[in-house]
C-alpha cells in the first residue's frame, strides 16, 4: 500500500506542495469564505502548510486511513479505498450527505458551499493522473526538502522509525498515523506535539469502523426478531380474546354479537 | 376564529419559505445556510430529519398497539395516528431534499449500496416505511371513491401484515438514526456519546411517539372544538411515563457502566444543557404523567406531552450538532434562511393534515361538519350570483397572506442569497503616507517602513498581490515579513554541507568536524564552527550569544545592524561627535516625520 512520510523537522514551510497541488488538481485561486476553517484547507485547496511551535511546520491533508470512516459511512459508496492506498470520491455517485464530513476523525473532507452543484472534496493522492500511472503524487515531487516523502507503506514506517531511533532525542518517539484510527496512508514524525491532527488529540487506535459494525450487523436479525415477536404477539392476544369469547359464551350460552370498541372499553 | 389564524400564520410560512427555499437551489447551501466545513449538519438534519423520523414515531406505536395488542379502545385515533406519521416522513424526506448537495441524486441509493452505512440502513427504510405508511393511511382516501371499493377492501385486510411490517422498519431506522452518531466519538461530547445511542434513539421514539399522539390529538381537538375521551388519552400517559422511566433509567445506568457520571458534575454548559434536556424530555414529564390526577386533566397532559416533544427534539438536535461543538470549536446559529425553510416544510406538513382532517374520515365519524369551510362556490338563483364567501373567503385569504408572506421575504432575503455567495474579503489598508506603510508585519509589535510599491514591483507587479495579501495562509490578512524574509529576526543556519565536503576532500573532511567517529554523526556531536572559523565571531562582538542561542548558528541580519551600530553609537556618542547616529531615523532616513516621532514615542530614544 502507497503511503506519504512527511518530517517535520525537515518542513522549512515553503508551500511548495500547496502550490504544486493547485496547479495539479487545477483548483480555483483560493478564497477566503465564511465557512472556512483556519486550517487552510478548503473545497479548493487539499493540503495547507501549519506553523507549529518553535518555528515547526506541518503539512495537513487527507490520511488516506487504512480503514477509513468516510468510506464505511457513504450511504451510495461514492467514496473508495483503491488497492494502491489512497481514498478517493466519485462525484457522479455523491448525493451530497455530507455524512463523510461529519464521520472524518480529522475533519479532512471540505465541501464547495459556494456552489449549487456542490461536491465534497479532498485530496486523492494525485490516485487517477499519478499513482495509477506508477508516478508519485506532485506534492512529494515538489518538495525540495524531502520533508514529505512517497512509498511502500511498511518501507516508509521503517524509515520513519529508523530516524526516530538514530536522533532519538530530536523527535518524539512516535510515527503518527502508524497504528492512529487503525493506521493511515499518511504518516508523520515530529520534534513537537502534532496534536493539529484529529478532534482529539488521542484518536486511539481502534478502526472507527468498528464502532458502527456492531449496529449494522445487528439490523437484520433485529428487523427479523420483531417481525417474529410481533406476530407472535398477535397471535397470543388473538387466542386470549377467543378464550374470553368462548368463556363468555359457555356463560351466557348467547352467540357474542359483534363486539365494539365500547364493550372493550367497559370491559376494562 | 383560532382555525382561520393558525391557517393563516402557516399560509405566511409558506409564503416566505418558497422565496428562501427557491434561492437555496438557485444559489446553493452556502448562501443560505450558516453551515460549514467543521459543521455539516445543521437544524435540517438535527431538527426535520433527527427530529421529523422521532416525532412521526406515534404511527407504529399507536398502530402497533391496536393491531397487535388489540387495545381497541385506541382504534378512533389510530387513523389520525397513521397521516401524522405518514405526512412527518414526507416532511423529513422533502426537508432532506433541502440539505442535501445533490437532491436530484437521492434515487442512487436504490442503486449504488453500501450496506455497512447506518444512513444507506435509514434511507432504505424510510422509503419502505413511506410506502406502508401510504397504504395503511390509503383506505381513508379511497373509500370516497365507489369504484375502488375492491381496492380499498383487500388494503384494510392487508392491514395486519402491514402494521408488523410497519413496526420492523420503525424499529431498524429510529435506532439507525442513533447508529449514525456512533462512527463520531471525538467528535460527540462524552455525555451523549454511548455504544448503545441506538437503543436510545429507539426508546425515546417510543415515549415521543406516544407523547406526540396526545399532542397532536389535544391540539386537533382544541382546533375543531371536538372533545376527546380523556380517559383514551390518559391511558397512553400512563404507559409514556413507564417508557420514559425506563428510558431515564437506560440513560443513567449507561453513564455509569462507562464511567462518565462525573460528567454530569462537571462546570461546563454541556453538562447544563444535559440536564436541562434530559429533565425536559424525560424526568418531568415521567414524573407529571405518572400521577393520576394530572393524566386526567386536558392541561396536565397538553403540558407534559408538549415538554416531551420539546425535550426530545431538542435531544435530538444536541446528538447531531451542539455536542460536537467542544470539538470541532465552530459554533453554528442556523441561519434564518434555515429555519424559514424547516418552518416551511412544518407547515406544509400541518396544512396537508388539516386538509385530511376536512376531507376525509381521519377520525372515525363524520367530517361533515368541517366541510362547509371549504365548500365550492354555490350558485344562488335567486338574486342570480356565486356565493363563494366560504370558498373564495379562505382562497382569497390564504393567498394574500402567502403572497405577503413571499413579500416579506424577499424583502429581507440577505445579500448572499440574492448573488450567490461571495468570499470573505478583507480590506487592504492603503498606503496613507507617501508610498510608504508602516507595518507590524510579523505581529510583533515592532513596525518597520515597508516601501510598498518597491515590492509589487520586484515581485512581478499584480501578479505579486497574493504572495503577501490573503491568499497563501489562512485567515491571515498578509503573509508576514519573515515568511520570505527568514533571516530576518532569525538566527540564520547558512552550513553548506556539500561545499565543506569537497574543500576539505572527502573522507579527510569527515574527521575534521566529525570528530569522535564512535558517535553518531548529528549536528550535536559536531565541532564548532568557530574551530575553525575563528573570525566567525569576534572576540569583542556586540552580538550578544547567550545560552539559549544554539551554537553553529550566525545572528540575522536585523540584529547585526541593530546590535552592531546602535550599541556601538550609543556607546561612543560624544566621542564621535554624531550624537543622533543611534536614532531609528538615521538609517531608516525614508521615514517621514511624522512616523519617526511616532516611532519615537513607541519606542524612545535610545539611551
């Protein structure tokens, strides 16, 4: 599986992967709009530098998870995990839940409110113009620092950790994105706290699919033990109501006449 | 009279939500909505879809207890029951065609699936149970008409298998909506979040679905003047506060077993609006029912069912936006536009059913009476004109205030709706004195004279604008100085490690700055720079290195001169006899006066 390293003790901010991202993915000049977040990110713009601490910087995109939320939740599939790693959007298939949107841990998918034919968008890896042609996403081409770096997923982690063993006491002993949220496609390693990552800052390590399963697995069953207990049910009131009658008749030895709600009622 | 104003006030509604809904598909979410990137879901989710599925929860609960527990005695409403639940699921499927981006794309979910989707889950049986829904209510509709008698025989045989299917869909999708909320939990508050928010959402439903019954059966009532048993009512009291007891006790058992109760103590406003919601919802009106005194009053069980319904739909509006607010740090009002289109498919919704009510035999008696305020115009023969007043009267009526309704929106409809939505912008001060600006260009506090036009020029005219002005960092006003001025206020690392390693040779370079070979070759273990470097920093150099300072680096460029100069002026004034050679004027000799005595006053002279 594909994935991206990116360093950030290696990050001098130069934006060169924004601008390189731009011009790939062919966005509209980028806006400032009432429903932008201060990340930068936006329906037109997929990764966005952060300054950090200690004049740090830090690249955010997609995670590209390997068991990612948005997909597990998209009620018309409309978003995929492709073989290669990186998840990507079918815009013919969105109805526009925005469900993605809320489901991301890291609050990735941005919408284009601006328009009426909105789209949800965010960044695919460069997956139809680049990595299915073998080629790596232009935003690793354009960094001049290899700060962010692409690759093999396990290569990538050992190269991560083999820095993190060799200058043990610059970063923090942490791949981030190696085992977060059951693992991303975008890994991170840091001299400082990246706690920019998710609504959290500890997102576990559990995939968030998980957290639904239960739910989901449970409808059919459910839907078939109500429908059993339902007509069993009627079946007991049934039979209760032809012992009443009968007992009513045995009584009065009067063939019931067509009983009314009102008898019911009084009856009670 | 009440009926005329309330039709009247939902005709205004409608009025003002045909404007605002119409610019929502002209101009799109954005410039209509408050909603955002960290706030998708808004009042049309929390409110008409969340709230919409949990209010029409009285059609199952109701239908299931006549057919299937034979309590006959609720037979008169169930009909009523039924159109409420009907006309409140096509409420939320119209008002989900608002929120959703691509409306016109909502069949693919008959077509693409994704099964481990709660929302493909929902979807699906909101559809189903539309359609049962439809045929349950159906015989009220056709047996007006003689020839469809077969038809309408063979539905309400077909009742019974109806009902339970009815049930098993409302089962899976009012505890599928909860399932939803699962997939969040960073994003959900602690006290809403919980693995069993289904089982919730599927008992609320049921308390609210009773609730919702003795709602819409008092105000029908206070409507039309007819009188309801209040013993039929109070019945459905008695078991609402035995499903909200349980419900209140599902709730706090649930808190307990995940160890969030100090939640409930905490100083917080969520912690606040908990409370308040779950009193609302469930605690009041459980305790108010459960006394018998108050179930068989008109005002008691008004007044709990309406806390009920408020509570619940408030329940539901806090699980799908406020408790995500802590996180994701964006707080969201919805705009009016919003609301003005929830109110309009509310009314819509209520206009229909009273439509029912007139028409038809949703109760079981007559309707007759209530026709005459809709009859057709009759012709009098003997002064030879319509009378139309009844007819005519409410058309004439309901279409001014529609139209006034229209008027009125479109009147105040906001800018945004009007064009579409347009950027944030954020004005650039103009250079005010000459062609000069005195910026605080880093936040810093400290301004330097910025030479504005000598800028634009070198960095390629208007194409230059969006290097500084807004356009590469988010929600900065202009990219401050030292993004491209590095060494600015820097201490600047200007190694060049390949240049080192082909003057000293290679392998022979290595051990000259690396010189232990037993440690790692990292920038700590290695020489200084003023090993060999010697004039790297001089002896007596006012460039103060301090602790903090890291070795190996050079000073900037700023606090060269600044460090340099000023000290050494200052210094040596008399001695020089240039005694204003320490002032911020002397280099900076582009200042007009007026800033430099304002760069004096902010700063002083320097000693």
């Amino acid at each position: 599986m594909k994935a991206i390293l990116t360093d950030v003790s290696k990050c001098i901010g130069c934006d060169k992967c924004v601008e390189a991202c731009d011009s790939e993915q062919k966005q509209r000049p980028y806006k400032l709009w009432k429903w932008s977040s201060d990340d930068g990110l936006s329906g037109d713009r997929f990764t966005s530098v952060l300054r950090l601490d200690n004049n740090h910087y830090v690249r955010k995109q997609c995670r590209h998870c390997v068991s990612p939320a948005c997909v597990s939740v998209c009620p018309v599939g409309a978003l995929k995990k492709t073989p290669e790693g990186p998840v990507v959007y079918d815009a013919d298939k969105c109805m526009g839940c925005r469900y993605c949107m809320m489901a991301c841990p890291y609050g990735i998918p941005r919408y284009t409110w601006q328009d009426a034919v909105p789209l949800v968008r965010k960044c695919t890896m460069c997956y139809e113009n680049r990595i299915k042609q073998g080629k790596q996403p232009t935003c690793t081409e354009a960094c001049t620092e290899e700060a962010t770096i692409f690759g093999e997923r396990n290569h990538l982690l050992t190269v991560a950790k083999r820095r993190l063993r060799q200058q043990s006491d610059k970063y923090i002993q942490k791949v981030y994105g190696e085992k977060d949220v059951g693992g991303t496609g975008v890994l991170y390693i840091s001299p400082v706290k990246l706690n920019f990552l998710g609504w959290k800052e500890e997102v576990g390590t559990n995939p968030l699919p998980l957290l639904t399963a239960p739910a989901m697995t449970a409808v059919l069953p459910a839907f078939f033990t109500v429908g059993a207990g339902m007509t069993a049910l009627h079946w007991i009131t049934k039979r209760r109501q032809m012992v009443a009658e009968m007992k009513q008749t045995e009584t009065t030895h009067i063939k019931p006449l067509d009983r009314s709600s009102e008898d019911e009622t009084e009856n009670s | 009279m009440k009926l005329k104003t309330v039709k009247a006030l939902l005709w205004f509604f409608l009025g003002i939500g045909t404007i605002t809904g119409a610019a929502r598909f002209l101009f799109g979410l954005g410039a209509t909505t408050n909603l955002t990137d960290t706030t998708p879901w808004g009042i049309w989710i929390g409110f008409d879809v969340m709230g919409g599925v949990a209010l029409a929860a009285g059609g199952f609960v109701l239908a299931g207890s006549v057919y299937i527990l034979r309590l006959e005695r609720y037979r008169p409403i169930v009909r009523a029951a039924v159109l409420t639940a009907f006309l409140g699921y096509l409420a939320v499927a119209v008002g989900l065609l608002f929120d959703l981006g691509l409306p016109w794309n909502i069949w693919h979910l008959i077509i693409f699936w994704n099964p481990h989707s709660p929302l493909f889950e929902v979807g699906w049986c909101v559809m189903l149970y539309l359609t049962i829904l439809l045929l349950e209510f159906s015989p009220v509709v056709l047996e007006k008409i003689p020839a469809l008698e077969s038809v309408c025989k063979a539905l309400k045989k077909a009742a019974l298998p109806l009902v339970v299917l009815g049930i098993m869909l409302s089962t899976l999708h009012q505890s599928s909506l909860g399932s939803l909320m699962l997939i969040m939990p960073f994003r959900l508050h602690p006290l809403w979040y919980s693995p069993i928010l289904p089982v919730m959402f599927l008992v609320s439903a049921v308390g609210l679905g009773l609730a919702m019954v003795i709602f819409e059966a008092t105000v029908t009532g206070w409507l039309y003047d007819r009188e309801h048993e209040t013993d039929l009512l109070s019945g459905l009291g008695k078991a609402a506060s035995v499903v909200l007891g349980f419900y209140i006790v599902l709730k706090l058992v649930d808190l307990a077993v995940q160890g969030k109760f100090g939640f409930l103590f905490q100083h917080s406003w969520e912690t606040w609006i908990y409370w308040l919601e779950l009193i609302l919802s469930a605690a009041l009106p459980a305790a108010l029912l459960s006394r018998q005194r108050i179930r068989n009053s008109k005002a008691g069980l008004l007044s709990s069912a309406t806390l009920v319904v408020i509570g619940f739909v408030w329940n539901r509006i806090n699980v799908s936006g406020i408790a995500t607010i802590r996180a994701t740090g964006t707080d969201y009002v919805p705009s009016l536009i919003e609301i003005s289109i929830s109110l309009w498919v509310v009314s819509a919704a209520v206009l229909v059913f009273l439509f029912f009510v007139e028409h038809f035999k949703v109760w079981e008696e007559e309707a007759g009476t209530r026709d005459a305020l809709h009859a057709p115009p009759v012709f009098e023969p003997v002064s030879q004109t319509w009378n139309d007043e009844t007819f005519y009267g409410s058309v004439k009526r309901h279409s001014l205030v529609y139209a006034m309704g229209a008027a009125l929106a479109l009147m105040l409809l906001p800018q945004d709706a009007r064009t579409g939505a347009q950027p944030v912008v954020i004005p650039v001060q103009r250079a005010r004195i000459a062609d000069k600006l005195v910026i605080d260009g880093n936040r810093s506090g400290m301004a330097v004279s910025f030479d504005h036009d000598l800028h634009k020029q070198k960095n390629g005219e208007t194409e230059s604008c969006r290097l500084c002005h807004h356009m590469r960092k988010p929600l900065d006003k202009t990219t401050p100085c030292a993004d491209c001025h590095r060494d600015m206020q820097r201490m600047t690392y200007i190694f060049d490690h390949d240049l080192h390693r082909e003057k000293l040779q290679a392998q022979d370079g290595c051990v000259k700055c690396h010189e232990n070979t037993n440690l790692p070759k990292t920038f700590k273990t290695v020489t200084d720079c003023e090993t060999c470097h010697t004039d790297m920093r001089l002896q007596n150099s006012v460039i103060k290195v301090d602790e903090k300072t890291p070795k190996n680096y050079a000073g900037g460029y700023q606090d060269a001169m600044h460090g340099l100069c000023i000290t050494c002026h200052t210094q040596k004034k008399e001695e020089l006899k240039k005694p204003r050679h320490d002032e911020c004027a002397t280099c900076h000799r582009d200042l007009p006066k007026m800033v430099i005595a304002k760069l004096d006053t902010l700063y002083g002279r320097l000693p």
